[in-house]
C-alpha cells in the first residue's frame, strides 16, 4: 500500500487544530451564547472548559508523540483494548468531525445570504420548521465539491489552504474586535449572566466540547509530517491550538457585548456583525466580520475533513470497514476512498438544511467527549508512570463529567429526544458498518483457505 504524502510542518498542524476548532459559530450562534450564560457567564464557560481540557490535551500531545498514526483513537485504543472498543470509538469521533461539515456549507449560504438578501428565496422544502433555499443549497454543495478537490488533489495543498485562512483570520479578527472595544462601554455587559451565575456556566459549559475540540484533529494528519518534522511539535501544536482558540472566544464574546446592549443581541441571528455595525456606525466592519467569517468557515471545513477522512481511512486500513476507504492515490498520495466517502456524506448533510444547525453542537460535544475519555483510559494502560497516569486519570475525570452534563436528566441542557435519536442512528450505522467488514473479512479467509486447499 502507498504510503501518505509526508509534506507538513509545525504551522501547518497548528491551523489544523486551531482552524478545526474555531469554526463561524462566534458569527452565526453568538445569540445562542449570550442567551445561554449573558456575556460573562459565556466567556467563563469557554474559559472553565478550556482549563478542564488542558488535562485532555496533555494525553493527546503525548499519544500523537508516541504513536503517530492516522487513526488517533483507533490506533491508540488498539494498543489495550479489544477491536470492538477500537471501532466505536473511531466511530464517535468521526461523527464528532463529520457532522462540522455540512454545518459549515449550510453556514457559508447564511452568510452569503446576510450579503444578499435575494438569495432567501425558491424554497425546496422545510426540515424542522426551517426552509431550504435553492441558492443556498447551490453554494453549499459548491463549497462542498471545492473541499474535495481540495483534499484529494494533496495534503500540502489542503495545508497551504489551511495556514493562510487561519492567519488571515487571525489578523482580521484584530482589526474588528479593536473596532469594537474603542467604541463600546462596560454598561453594555450588564447583567453579567442570563440566569443565576453557576446555571449560565454551566449552560454554555455543555457546549463547550464542540467548539473546542479539534485539537486532536492533529494526531490524525501524524503519518503526514515532513521528514524533519519533531514529534515534539505535535505536543506544542496542540497546546497552542487550545490556547489561542479559547483567547479567541473568550475576547470576540466580551469584545460584542461589550459593544452592543447584549440583551438586545439575543433577538439578532447575526449579532456579532450587528453589534460592530452599531458600535462603529459603518457598513465596512460588518463586511470586514463577514470576511472572516467565511475565513473561518472553510478552514474549519478543510480541518474536520481532513480528521474525519483520515478516520475513515484509519477504519478501510484496518479492514474494519470497507477496505475502499484505505485506498491511497498512487500520485496524490491522499486517502481517495475516504475523501470521497467523506465528502458524499458531507453534501448529503447539507441537504438537511440549517434545521441542524444547534441540535448537532450537542450531539458534537458528547461524540468527543466519548473519544477523549477512550483515548485517556489507553494513555492510562500504555503509560506505567504514576505521573502520566494522574494526567490520564484526570483527563479521563473532565471527559466522564463533560458526558454526564449531557446525558444526565436532572443537569439542565440536557440531551432531548431529537439528540437522542441522532446518536441512536449513528450508533446503529456503526454496527451495520462493522458487521458487513466482518463477513467480508470472514468470506475473504474462507476463499484464501480454499486456494491453499487446493494449492496443497
């Protein structure tokens, strides 16, 4: 088999996991947060959850150091575990990749439509109340197909992609929330919290996992260094990811609030673009936020297709899925069974439409959770120093807690029947998955004993 393409350096697997992580949801779903915690009480629950998963992250940097391969939880729960535990847990984490993906196709035609109101119009049909237009279907699957392209022509080119959307962002991101603070006042954060103050922590805490994982998106690409990359770096690539993203939302949350009455954002869809446009009484901020947003959006889009790719070829590798998905293209040197297979899913998502938009942020955060708390339970077993196992045990304390919050029925936020029924069906497609490689595997040694039958 081909090996993958070795072309990435530090920066490269920085934007990978801090372009994963930071997607549009400070753009499309700031109402969201400030309605959940008000503005201090969400920028405390980015900023509690980021503390909570240094832990996590720690295990991980060690791991991708340790055993650099494409699966990240696959490959690492097989050191310990038994096959089935290997295949679930890939599995959750790949929803947990998967299902950022049309988010962020149906996001990028909201965004184009705030630009052009003429879009919000030849509705195809409605999913959960929410209308799907043709044009943002069109601009959907059109981001979706340059994604694949993307992915499929090489990893350096998907990097190059990568590193030059998340510095970009980076820079505007500077230039707007500046904007914001000069012409803000500290009034316009009261009150600090939506409900009582440990109640809007903990409402935003329950979502946190989702938009911060991603960091562990750079164990996945782990086969794809350059040849004089350090393992050290991927442990660097992770920790910084984590930091800069949790800055990142902690300053955009008060940087809007702090600009705009945030009461009053709660009923705006787009209230970080609304918040800047009043703060600074021009049309040239909100087209500058717009900016990034789309930014940010196609790097997160390029970030969890590529984990969630590699996942799926970690799975076709290992002939515990379709072995279509392990393919490598013999001049590309990318998984083209699975980049396609990712990418047919992806498009497939968007035609739900943006019905999905918040329910999957919660499905998302416990789908990562699961996989961390797998990933630190293997550190545990592969690691015999008390000091690795206390940062293993402690990781796996922070995933445990962070599913308890979401599936307990006494913890507000918790998971409702839509999110039920959503890891329900992956769970199920999961097994379907599994049984059908098994008796491929199985057909595929009984025919190899009959040959040597015959041979002999």
């Amino acid at each position: 088999m081909n090996p993958l393409a070795r072309k990435l350096r530090t920066f490269d697997y920085f934007s990978i996991g801090f372009g994963t992580m930071v997607g549009v949801g400070w753009l499309v779903l700031m109402d969201d947060w400030l309605g959940r915690g008000g503005p201090w009480g969400a920028a405390l629950g980015f900023l509690i959850g980021a503390i909570l998963l240094l832990p996590v992250c720690y295990v991980y940097g060690r791991l991708v150091m340790a055993v650099p391969d494409a699966g990240g939880e696959i490959a690492y729960t097989a050191r310990v575990f038994p096959a089935g535990i290997s295949f679930f847990t890939g599995w959750i984490m790949i929803l947990s990749y998967l299902i950022v993906c049309p988010w962020e196709g149906i996001a990028i035609g909201k965004i184009v439509a705030y630009l052009l109101p003429g879009l919000n119009r030849i509705e195809l049909y409605q999913l959960g109340g929410k209308p799907v237009f043709l044009p943002h279907l069109i601009i959907g699957l059109g981001c979706t197909a340059a994604i694949v392209y993307v992915n499929w022509r090489g990893v350096r080119m998907s990097a190059t992609l990568q590193s030059w959307m998340t510095a970009a962002m980076l820079v505007l991101f500077v230039v707007f929330t500046a904007c914001g603070l000069a012409k803000g006042n500290i009034q316009n954060t009261w009150p600090a919290f939506s409900h009582s103050s440990w109640v809007s922590i903990l409402l935003v805490l329950q979502i946190v996992p989702y938009y911060l994982a991603g960091f562990e998106s750079i164990g996945k690409c782990a086969e794809e260094a350059g040849p004089r990359f350090r393992p050290r770096g991927f442990f660097r690539a992770i920790i910084a990811a984590m930091l800069v993203a949790a800055a990142f939302y902690c300053i955009i949350i008060l940087s809007v609030s702090y600009a705009y009455p945030w009461r009053q954002l709660v009923q705006h869809p787009f209230a970080t673009a609304f918040a800047l446009q009043n703060a600074v009484h021009s049309a040239w901020v909100v087209n500058l936020v717009l900016f990034a947003a789309l930014l940010s959006l196609i790097k997160t889009f390029n970030g969890n297709f590529l984990a969630a790719s590699r996942l799926l070829f970690a799975l076709g590798r290992k002939q515990m899925a379709s072995s279509t998905l392990g393919r490598v293209h013999p001049e590309n040197r990318t998984p083209t069974g699975a980049v396609w297979a990712t990418g047919a899913l992806t498009a497939a998502g968007v035609c739900l439409g943006s019905a999905i938009l918040v329910p999957i942020t919660e499905v998302g955060a416990l789908a990562s959770a699961c996989g961390w708390l797998a990933a630190c339970a293997a550190y545990f077993y592969i690691e015999p120093r008390k000091r690795e196992r206390l940062w293993a045990i402690t990781g796996a304390t922070v995933a445990t807690a962070l599913i308890g919050i979401k599936l307990l029925w006494f913890v507000p936020g918790h998971f409702t029947g839509v999110e039920w029924m959503a890891f329900a069906l992956w769970i199920g497609a999961g097994i379907i998955v599994r049984q059908q490689a098994m008796n491929a595997n199985s057909a595929s040694h009984a025919v190899a004993a009959r040959v040597s039958v015959v041979k002999s």
